[in-house]
C-alpha cells in the first residue's frame, strides 16, 4: 500500500515507471457549504488516471455534493461555498485563471437520470457537447461512430440516428447520454448513480462500458450499490456522516476495502450492517 | 390443459343518496346556469345580427362604408323603421384591417420584448432582483387598459411622434412609412406601441412561466458538457419553451384584438384600408362599437351586434388555439 | 495499478475548519468597477446627445445601448467567438429586458406624480354634482364613482361568485355528462372581448328596462368575471389530492358530505382568491361600463335607478373633458383605481401564499 502524492505537480507518481507530470485528479481538504450548512469536511482525495474509484457511503454523505466540486457544477446552486482545492494535472480548476466550461470539458459528467436532449436527435445529441462548446470538428460522422461504440450503444441505433433521443429504452438513454459525455473528450469521467434508475440487465451492461471506458479515461463513480462498487472499481472511498457534515471515512483499493479494511465503520457498511 | 373461465365483469353502479342527489342537482344547476347564459349570448349575438348579414352578406366583412340613416330610440325619438332600404349601408372592412395592422404592430415589438424579458427574469437578473420582477410583472399584466390609454395620450406619444417622424424620413419611400398628412400622433403605429406595453406582460409573464418549468437537469446536462449560458438557453430552454411561449404570444394576440378604450383614446376611427401605419387612419372593431353604439338606430345595433359577433369569433379562434397548447403542455395535477 | 488513494481525511469534524469561500463569484471590485463604468456610461450617453436631436430619454436610452455594444465588442475582441456570443447575448437580453419594464414603471410613477395632487381630505366624499370637471381640485370628488363601483362589483360577485365555484365543482367533483361542454363554454366566455359582453347586455337589458342602469352594468361585469372565477376554483379544486377524499368516503361520508366538509373547507382560501382575482379583473373595466351604465355626477345607490358612475367611467368622461383640471381628475381617478387593482391583486398573493404554506 503505497502513499498517495500530497503536494504539487512537480512531483511525480511512478505510473509502471515512468515519472511523468501527474495526470489526473486530486483534491485536498476540500469543504462544501450550502449557505451555513456545512455539508463535506476536509476530503482529500487521489484519483489517479485510468482508474475506476467509486465512492460510497449511505445517502445524504454529501458524495454527490462532492462530484459536483470536481467539475465547478457546485457552484450553481446560489447559495454555494467551498474550501480547499482540486487539482486537474497539478493545477487548481478553481484558479481565477481558469474557464470553468474548459474544465467541463476535461471533467465530464452522467447523471443519475438519464437526460437525452429530447429536441434532438441521436446523432444530434452525441455531437451536442461539440456544439456546445464551439469545438472545430470536421470528422463528425467519424465522432459519432467512435462513441457511440465506446458506450456499447452503436450497433443498436446504427440504422437510426436520426430518432429522436426520447425513443430509446432507459438503458439505451444513458448510454446516450455517455456517448454524448465522450464526444467532447474528457480526461475524467464523473457518474452520479448512473444505474440506479435503471433495470439489472441496463446495468450490467453500462458496467461493462465502465470497465472498457477505463482503459483510456479515469471514471470516479458515485453509487449505493456496494456489489456494483465491488465489481466495477478499482479503488474505494468511503463516506460517512454523524449528522453533521459528511466527511472520509476510508480510501484504499477495492480488495482492501471489502475484505480487509482498516476501519471498523467500513467493515460494518460493507458488510451491510447498515446503510 | 385446464381452461380457466375469465368471469365476465360486473357492471358497477353508484346510487346516489338523496341528499347527494340533492346536491349534485344544485351543483349542476350552477354549472348550467353557466352554459345556459353563454348560450344566450351566443344566441343572440347571431339573432340580432343575423338581419345585418342577411341585407349586405359578405359585403359587410368586405365594405368601407358606414352610415346609418335612422335614429336613437333610446333617445326619444321614434325608430326609422326597419325599412330594407333606408340608405344604411353597414360594413367593418376597414376595421378588422385596422384591428390586424394595430395587433400586429403591438405584436412585432411585444415578442422579442417579451422573450428577452422573460430570458433575463430568469436567468440573467441578479437573484436578489427576481423576486421583486416577478411581482412586478404579474401586477403590471392587472393594469386597467384605460390607463394605458391616459399614459399613451399624455407621456408616450411624444416619443412615438419621434420614431415615427424619424421612420418617415428616412423610410418615407417605402409605402408603409409614407403618409398624406403628418399627424403621427393618431397614428397605428404609435397606439401600436401602446398596445404592445400592454400586451408584453401578459406574454412576457406567460414565457417567464413556462422557461422557469425547463428540467434543471437538462441545463445543467448543457454545463457538464462544457457550454456556456447561451448555448443552454439556445440548445435546451429554448427549444423547450417553444409552444408554452407561443400560447402566450396568441394569449397576447386575442387581448390586442379586443382592446376597446386605449384605441378608443388614441386613434381617430377612419374607415378607409390603409396600411400606411404612420398615417393617422386605422381604428379597431372594439373602439368602433364602442363609439357608434350610442346614438344607434336599431338597424344599426343590428350592425353592432354582427360586429361584435366577428370579433368574438376572431378572439375565439386565437384564444382557443392559445387554451390547447397550454393545456396539451401542462403537467396535470 | 498500485497507487492508491491516500488514507486521509479529518475524520474529526472539530479540526479547524476553514472560511467558507466562492472564488467564482467575481470580486467585490469587479462588481464596482462595472457599476461605475454603468454609470459613467449613462452620463456621456447623456452628454453625447445633448446636442443633437435625440435628448430626451429614449436617446440616452439608445446611445446608452451603443456605449455598451462598443464596450462588450472591444473588451472581447481577444477572445473567442464563444465568450464575444456570451457577452452580446447578455447585452442584448438585459436591454430588452430594461425596455420591456420601462412602460410600467412610467405608468405608475405617472399616475402617482400626476394623480396625487387632487387627493384631498374630502375626495372621497365629494361627487362632481355641483364642482364642474375644470374647478379647482380641491372641490368635488369622485366618491360617486369609487361607490359607483363598489356597488356593480357587488352585484356582479354576488352572481358570479357562487355560480363559479358550482361550475369548478360540478367540473371536478360531479363530472357530469356535461363537462365537456360546460369546460368548453367557460373556456370560450374567457375570450368575450369586454365591448360585446357591454353590447350584449345593452341590447337586452338596457333595452328592455329603457334606461341605463348599475345592475346592467353589474350583469355585464359579472359576464366577464365568471369565466376567470369559474377556471381559478376548478384549478384550486384540482389541487386537492384525491387522497383526501377517499379518506372521507372511507370515513363513510356521502359525497355532498365529502365535498362540503372535507374539500371546500381545504380550499376556502383558494376559492376567495378565485373571486378576488375576478374583481381585479373587472373593476378597470371600462368598455362594457361605457354601454351599459354611463357616467353620472352624483351618488347613487340605486342600482336600478338609471345611470351610475364607476372609476372607469369617471376617468373616461374627465379625460375626454379636455382642459387642464379635468384631465389631473381623470390621474387621480386612476390612481384610485390603480390602488384599489395593487391592493386586490396584493391580498390574493397573500391569500394563495397562506394555502401553500400549508
């Protein structure tokens, strides 16, 4: 069990050798507010590329609350405040500098509820995020095939990219809605319950897509499911609130985590003791 | 293979009580009460105007002449009789021009006016102001129309005397903007302006409604993928809001039709086609009643009613086609 | 893959924590410096066309406008398409915005500034009898008028009100057979444009009774109030979750029973609102009054005595009176009913906020 980096770019994580600039996610004693409501404690947090971490925890933990800091959607509820930083490849996606929309587009997101743009149409909607964002793309056509088949969706609507987004099943939808997330090439791929308003076989399916998505991108995955959790992840982070704000409880890799983990609180919610 | 026989369903009936018969009586009698009375009005609407389209037919949509050769009976004297052939001539020509030029002219300024105003309302006012703006526009769509007749006249023809000599100098070749006599001040334009403050916070509340009702997780879906506000509103309110925006607009559009008193204040009623909008001619169905049905011989209430009963049915048709959008596009309860 | 996430995290929420911050929100600064450029803008807006032929508010208003388009155009010319679309696009709504609500706020700070003069102690007890429209304000009055009113909006709640709420009932508790058509016609009523409702009860019952009258002009009123009233209580009506009704079948209770003891008294709140907002509606109507009762220059309290004065009348005939005095009788006149509206549409906000804290 190796330590996570603590501080700044220039150090280097050896990545199977190579010690390169770290690419990837990273939060430090990051806090959330809505108006004077703590709602997340100091979580710090690695999510190194081309990995799968899944947060868990019982509801109200403040996971969502904290996906949402890592691509600047936090800020959209008035009444938001935050401390601390998240760094994407050593920087702060908080610096003034920065655009919060070219964050979005590094940092990308599915929601729980699949929301295909229903005024568009299939191909419409995969290429709406290019659209969106006034990307120069020429290979349209090219774009649409590529990711859609990543999402596992294109052989099913290969003959019929001109239907509406609303005509497909609920599992289709948010493959949909994926595909349209990889369109405009994130590093980072953040999934809110993506499943959980979906049928087990949608889900397993989606899980797959997970797994294959991972060998290019790094996936952060908010979900209550814990055997999804066991399944898809590499790495582990566990939430837990005592009625105040949620904070960290443990994060270590998913083997650790469900067999072996260091805190007793993460034996018993694992195990299903509660939650 | 055992058959199994589905048993045929029972038919289900409900006995009503006395009492309950009682008062689904009175309630009944209330809600006919309510058809009956529309029903007479209707009715008679087409009675008393039926002598009028029987004499001039379609002459009457068509026409441009006014005039009637009898008396007020109210007033004393005694009715010219209602000879076929006493001189009257009846006809609203002009005025449903009139009324589609004025309704159109409010509608050209109303409809970016309101959609911009609704679009800024919701997502670009600062949130301490939106409150406030909201209260503010519903209390503005109460305001009598009289007295958006009284601030056309005093305070805001000024300002529409400029536009319009502006328009006509320097687009005075184009036929609309030219004019006989310049008299801007009693011109459709300007009451077209006035008409559109009065008609913009109806739409603008209407659309303001509807783009509050677009799926948060749509816009925010917009964000996550990296796009700014515009394209938001561009890629998904918009879109969304397209026929709850567009009931508005015929909301706005049946009220314009109908308006009396502030077209009444300020338009001289000319009957004459025109659509030369800067030319102090025009005038509207409504204001046109309400003008002449003071000193009106009964052939000439005749004419009225049947004046009324085509701007009922215009409002009609425009109100209805609003009613079915909303009603097609609202979640029910 | 060996790295792993780092175990950390204050598991002890007493540790310190930090200040709450927005680093996106702009600074305090930036917000000065724009409200100061805002201002400054409006000053040379101001100074630009104080010569030309455009100095009155609708140029400052325009070169007003331009300052800004100049200003949004330069400072985004190194950025991107994106960012130049953005910042337009925020001028362009906003501008339309401001001129949406301009005609508003000039028409109540008009009637406020002009009408506010003839309020004097004694307005609401003086008629206009023996004061003629171009004496000085402070004779006569228009309290015929406001009584006037009073007593055709009387009339016209008393029919409409119950009327409306039996249709709203009959629309969703009985269903009847006639609902369609019963829904329909009060649809359509809602679209009587105010003059025919006036001609309409001119030709009926002015006609029959000979003479001008307030209940005519109450009857017409009341026309055009029982649509608005009749859609309010059908859609509170609606509100009520069917739940609540079953619990009161389950109870045992009859439907009437149901209906009276458990539905309306839900919406007793709702339903008053449905009659204000039909009074709004109507008490600034002029169009049926000028068909139906006139105007007169005193009190009456008759409604079936001949012709009686309302606000809308009152100001009509001070308007078209034409000289100085009249016309600031006829502001004032508005601005009595101006209030009288605000007020009415105020209490019913109050009214349905009241049910929706519920």
């Amino acid at each position: 069990m190796t330590q996570g980096t603590t501080s700044s770019s220039a150090e280097s994580t050896s990545v199977g050798g190579t010690a390169l600039e770290f690419r990837g996610l990273e939060t430090k004693a990051v806090h959330a507010w809505f108006g004077k409501h703590h709602a997340l404690a100091g979580v710090s947090l690695t999510f190194p590329e081309r990995t799968v971490t899944g947060l868990i925890g019982p509801s109200g933990c403040g996971k969502s609350t904290f996906i949402r800091l890592l691509n600047r959607m936090h800020e959209f509820i008035p009444t938001a405040a935050m401390a601390g930083s998240v760094l994407l490849n050593g920087k702060d996606i908080y610096d003034p500098s920065e655009d919060p929309a070219m964050i979005r587009l590094k940092v990308g997101m599915v929601f729980q509820k699949p929301n295909p743009f229903p005024a568009m149409t299939i191909r419409e909607n995969v290429l709406a995020g290019i659209k969106l964002a006034h990307l120069k793309r020429d290979n349209h056509d090219e774009i649409v095939e590529k990711c859609l088949t990543r999402a596992g969706l294109w052989n099913e609507v290969k003959d019929r990219l001109d239907a509406s987004g609303g005509s497909l099943s609920g599992g289709q939808q948010q493959r949909l809605c994926i595909a349209r997330s990889l369109a405009v090439e994130p590093q980072v791929l953040l999934m809110d319950e993506p499943c959980s308003a979906l049928d087990p076989g949608s889900t397993l399916r989606i899980e797959e897509t997970i797994k294959e998505l991972a060998e290019k991108i790094t996936i952060v995955i908010v979900t209550h499911n814990m055997q999804q959790a066991s399944r898809v992840s590499d790495h582990c982070a566990f939430f837990l609130t005592d009625g105040g704000p949620g904070y960290l409880v443990e994060a270590d890799s998913t083997r650790k985590m469900f067999t072996n983990p260091s805190d007793s609180r993460t034996a018993d919610y694992v195990q299903g003791k509660f939650g | 293979m055992t058959t199994v026989e589905t048993p045929t369903p029972r038919k289900m009936t409900v006995i009503y009580s006395r009492a309950d018969k009682v008062f689904r009586g009175i309630v009944t009698a209330g809600a006919l009460t309510s058809l009956v009375a529309l029903g007479i009005i209707a009715g008679f609407l087409i009675l008393r105007s039926s002598g009028t389209f029987r004499e001039f037919g379609f002459n009457f949509l068509t026409g441009t002449e006014w005039f009637s050769a009898g008396e007020d009976p109210l007033g004393g004297a005694t009715a010219a009789a209602d000879e076929a052939n006493d001189g009257s001539i009846f006809s609203i020509g002009p005025m449903i021009v009139g009324s589609v030029v004025v309704a159109s002219i409010a509608l050209l300024f109303a409809v970016p006016l309101s959609i911009g105003g609704a679009l800024y309302i919701e997502f670009f006012a600062p949130r301490f102001i939106y409150r406030p703006l909201v209260i503010l526009l519903d209390l503005a769509a109460a305001i009598p129309s009289l007295i958006f007749g009284l601030w056309g006249v005093e305070i805001f023809t000024s300002f529409g005397v400029r536009w319009a000599t502006f328009l006509n100098d320097r687009l005075g070749f184009i036929p609309i903007f030219s004019v006989e006599f310049e008299n801007f001040g009693r011109s459709p334009f300007v009451a077209g302006c006035v008409l559109a403050a009065l008609v913009v916070p109806i739409t603008t509340s209407v659309a303001r409604e509807v783009y509050s009702r677009t799926p948060r997780d749509l816009i925010d879906t917009c964000y996550a993928l990296g796009g700014t506000k515009l394209g938001a509103i561009r890629s998904v309110v918009l879109p969304y809001g397209k026929s709850g925006v567009f009931a508005g607009i015929m909301l706005g559009l049946g009220r314009a039709l109908g308006e009396t008193v502030a077209i009444y204040l300020m338009l001289n009623l000319v009957f004459k086609y025109s659509f030369n909008i800067l030319d102090s001619t025009g005038g509207n169905v409504a204001s046109m009643i309400a003008l002449k049905f003071g000193e009106a011989s009964d052939k000439e209430i005749s004419a009225l009613m049947a004046s009324g009963l085509v701007l009922f049915v215009i409002t009609l048709i425009v109100n209805t086609i609003a009613s079915s959008i909303i009603q097609r596009t609202t979640p029910r309860a | 893959m060996s790295n792993v996430a780092a175990l950390t995290g204050s598991t002890n929420p007493e540790s310190t924590v930090p200040t709450p911050q927005r680093p996106w929100a702009g600074r305090r600064s930036e917000r000065l410096i724009t409200f100061a450029r805002l201002v400054v803008f409006g000053v040379l807006a101001i100074g630009l066309t104080v010569v030309t032929p455009l100095a009155d508010v609708d140029g400052w208003a325009v070169a007003f406008l331009i300052l800004n388009f100049a200003w949004v155009i330069g400072i985004t010319s190194r950025l991107g398409t994106k960012e130049r679309r953005n910042a337009i696009a925020r001028v362009v709504v906003t501008a339309l915005g401001v001129v949406a609500f301009v005609p508003w706020l000039s028409i109540f700070a008009t009637v406020l500034w002009r009408g506010y003069r003839g309020l004097y102690p004694g307005y609401f007890v003086g008629d206009m009898r023996v004061t003629t429209p171009d004496d000085e304000l402070n004779l006569g009055g228009a309290g015929h008028a406001v009584v006037g009113t009073l007593i055709m909006v009387a009339i016209a709640t008393l029919i409409t009100l119950p009327l409306g709420i039996l249709c709203g009932i009959y629309l969703t508790e009985v269903r009847g057979r006639l609902t369609f058509l019963v829904r329909l016609f009060v649809q359509s009523m809602a679209g009587v444009p105010s003059v025919v409702a006036g001609l309409f009860i001119f030709t009926t019952v002015v006609r029959s009774m000979e003479k001008y009258s307030g209940l005519a002009g109450g009857l017409a009123l009341a026309v055009l109030m029982l649509p608005t009233v009749s859609r309010t209580a059908e859609e509170v009506l609606k509100l009520v979750p069917d739940d609540l009704r079953s619990a009161g079948y389950a109870l045992g209770a009859r439907q009437w029973r149901t209906a009276i003891m458990v539905v309306l008294p839900t919406v007793r709140a709702g339903l008053i609102t449905a009659g204000i907002l039909g009074v709004a509606r109507v008490v600034g109507e002029t169009a049926p009054l000028l068909l139906t009762s006139l105007n007169t220059n005193g009190f009456v309290w008759n409604p079936v005595g001949g012709t009686l004065a309302s606000l809308p009348t009152y100001i009509f005939a001070m308007f078209n009176y034409g000289t100085e005095y009249s016309v600031a009788r006829a502001w004032t006149g508005s601005l009595v009913l101006l209030s009288i509206v605000s007020a009415l549409f105020f209490l019913a906000r109050r009214l349905g906020q009241r049910k929706n804290q519920k």
